[in-house]
C-alpha cells in the first residue's frame, strides 16, 4: 500500500474548516492509501511551530526562546538589537521565497536541527507527498510563510524522486494586495514538475489552466463535501438546550440563550473581518440587528479563532453564541438546519450547506466565496462587501426573505447539489492514482 505523507494537517486547529477539511480529507485518503505521517498546519508559521530560524548564535535546542526573541523584536528595542545583530551575522528562516533554495536549507540543516531533520525523514519515508493546499495558496505580498513551505516541502519530495500531488486547494491572487509575480513564477516552476494539481474550486482550474499550462490539472471539489451523509440528516443529534451543547470552559453569558427547538438563523465572521476587528464589531451589530427583523432567532457562530469580535457582538446584543472550540460534528449540525446562513467562511458554508441550508456569501480573502458560490450552482450569484453598505444590508435582507420564502423547496435543491459534490470529492483518491500512474516526478 502506497505511503502517504499529508503535508497541513489542520485537525488540531481550532478553525472549524481547518478541522473538518482535514479530517474529511484524511478519512477519504485512508480508503485507499495508507497515511504514514503527517506535518500540522502549525509547523508553516514560526509563531505557532517554534522553530525555523537557523544559522544563529543560541544551540537550536533553543530555538523556542530565540522564536520568543523574534516575536517580541517590536516590544523591547534590545530584543530587536539582538535580531539585528544575528541577522547580520547569518540568521535567517530556513523556508525561502525560492522552494529550491528552501530544499537546500533542509539539506544543509537537518543533521543540526532535530525539527528540520524530522521534516526530512517524514519526506524520506513517504512514497507519496500530498500537498494540502486548503485556502493557504494566495499569492500575497508579502508572500505568506504556509505557501511558502507548501511550496518547499513540494520541492523536496521532487528532489527526493517521490511522488507529488497538490490537493484539495484553491490557488488564487489577493484581492487586497494583488498578484505576487516572484511567487507565483516560484509556484509555477514547482507545480508544474509534480504528478497532479488537484484544486477545490472552478476558477482555481482556470488561474492554473492560465497561470501553470504545463501543470497537470484537475478538479475535485474540497473534501468536506465527503461528510454529506453524516450531516445531510443531523437535526435529531441537536439537543433542543443548547447549553448541551457548550463546551469547556462553559462560560456564563452564553448560557441560556441557544434554543433549538425553533427555527434560527446563523451569522458567521470572514477573514477579511478578522483583519479589522474594531471595525467589525459595529457592522456585524447593526447586520445582526437587521437580520433580526426576519422574525427568526440569530445565534452567532464562532467559526474561527479571528472570529473572535462576534463575542462582543453577542454579549452586546444577547443573543446566542457558539463558541470555536465547539465539536465540528455539532457545529457542522446547527448550521445545516439553520434556516439561513450568513457568513464569509469557506467550509462553515459547505456544512450548512450540506443540509440544504441557504446561504449569503460574505467577501473573504480570496476567490473561495464567488467560487463556492458556483459550485453550490446558485442561481443568483453574489458576493456582499464583508462590511456592507445601508443599501448593501437591505439587499441581504430582501434576498433572505426570498430564499426563507422558498422552504423546503430551496433546501431540497442545495442538498442534491451538496449531495453530487459529496460523490465527486469521494473520487479524490482515485484522482490522485490517475495523476501519479500517467506522469514521473521531475527533478529540478
């Protein structure tokens, strides 16, 4: 059986998409290969792996002090003297813009850095290096430190004659920042060389049809599409309290304020709110405010760590709140009986989507929203300003009461569609053994 290393495992993340994108992904790669490691989605950011610099003067057995150091550079003007003088001296972070020259670094540092080493021999040990792309692969500037080591991590399985496929990912350029010509010619030398370019989304396929023409391209929708059968039927595993459903630590304020028992509506957060969470704050209270007038009640939901402004907005408002660090399984539940789903975030979108609740799609980072969008086959297709205008809110609301007015009848049609994308995700493993039997890696 053919060994699996998973290059961004996010199952630990508390992220809801991060842990149920990877766990469905994991669950279906399993059906036909054998996972022999994995690499966390923690280990691509230098906050949260706690190494990565390489090349300094403090033993790399203390390289979680020296990552503390390089945190806190902005805070204390000694701290920064300090980076400033081991960076003259040769630091830097073994991840380079250049995958090539990142592949270098592994090589000339993993005998001296227990970390670097451990990246190395996952690699070594695997027959296959699946490079989960999630929503990580924008082309920002400055380029962002995951796409990097995506890439890197990429590279080596190349130099190392392994196969390599990217999978269930967008590939996109920011909307706010632009295209990074320098990353994306990076990406584009590496990608091209791998066995297969498995994106989540239609305009991920067009940008590397375009982008990437000699990359080996294809489409399967994102994995957590799989999890249609666990959630398409879910209402009878909400408890009608939903203080049953709060986890540790159960804090006060939010108690008592989840029912349901009635029919409710959802708001969720965006990336792109999280960027700004002053600002979000009265927006989402005057959405949420709006929404209300519906007639339903509006429970907020906590999707991800950056969501975090929607406790205020619930303690302010007191309204029902789900926290992040609810079960995914439950959190995915809630939202596909919801009778409406307002939110900016890809995968929450999908699990309410997956009981055939509809949804109005909030701007987040990327494409992924206008894309989903499309491959949900929404009729009206629109993407609403994550802080919308007066007249903007009084859009949402007129399509909310269209979609309310439809029922059963809408909710019937999202769950056929989610049910067909459930079908073609499940094929993903399949896909992947079309792309590495029809094509050999390519050293660089």
């Amino acid at each position: 059986m053919t060994n699996v290393l998973l290059v961004g495992d996010n199952s630990s993340y508390q992220n809801w998409g991060g842990r149920g994108g990877s766990i469905a992904l994991l669950q279906i790669l399993s059906e036909r290969y054998r996972i022999s490691d994995t690499i966390p989605g923690s280990t691509f950011l230098l906050d949260s792996a706690g190494f990565g610099y390489v090349n300094t003067f403090l033993p790399s057995e203390y390289g979680w002090f020296f990552n503390m150091l390089r945190a806190s550079r902005h805070k204390r003007r000694v701290y920064d003297y300090y980076m400033r003088l081991e960076e003259l001296f040769g630091a830097k972070d073994f991840i380079a813009h250049d995958p090539a020259e990142t592949v270098a670094n592994i090589l000339r540092y993993k005998d001296t850095h227990r970390e670097i080493g451990e990246l190395y021999e996952k690699a070594y040990n695997a027959d296959l290096l699946v490079i989960h792309g999630e929503g990580d692969f924008v082309f920002t500037t400055p380029p962002r430190r995951e796409v990097l080591f995506l890439l890197g991590m990429a590279e080596l399985g190349l130099h190392l004659h392994k196969k390599v496929v990217f999978a269930n990912g967008l590939v996109s350029d920011c909307p706010t920042t632009g295209r990074n010509h320098a990353t994306l010619e990076f990406a584009r030398r590496t990608l091209s060389r791998c066995n297969g370019v498995i994106v989540r989304d239609y305009q991920s396929l067009e940008y590397v049809k375009s982008e990437m023409p000699d990359a080996d391209c294809s489409l399967v929708p994102d994995s957590l599409f799989s999890w249609y059968p666990y959630i398409e039927k879910s209402a009878s595993e909400i408890p009608a309290n939903g203080d049953f459903i709060m986890p540790f630590p159960e804090s006060r304020r939010n108690l008592g304020r989840l029912d349901f028992s009635k029919p409710y509506i959802c708001i969720g957060g965006s990336a792109l709110a999280a960027k700004d969470k002053t600002a979000a704050v009265p927006h989402f209270a005057r959405l949420l405010e709006k929404v209300q007038g519906l007639g339903y009640p509006v429970y907020l939901t906590e999707n991800c760590g950056g969501d975090v402004f929607l406790r205020t907005v619930a303690a302010e408002a007191g309204v029902g709140f789900v926290p992040v660090n609810t079960s995914v399984f439950m959190g995915g539940a809630i939202l596909a009986n919801a009778r409406l789903f307002i939110s900016g975030r890809y995968h929450p979108t999908i699990l309410a989507s997956l009981g055939g609740t509809p949804c109005i799609f909030l701007g987040s980072s990327a494409h992924k929203m206008l894309s989903l969008q499309k491959l949900l086959e929404y009729e009206y297709v629109r993407e609403f300003p994550v802080f919308p205008s007066s007249g903007e809110v009084d859009e949402i609301l007129e399509l909310a009461r269209e979609y309310l007015k439809q029922g059963e009848s809408l909710r019937a049609t999202i769950r056929a569609v989610a049910g067909k994308r459930c079908r073609e995700a499940k094929r993903l493993p399949d896909v992947i053994a079309g792309h590495i039997k029809d094509k050999d890696t390519e050293p660089r």
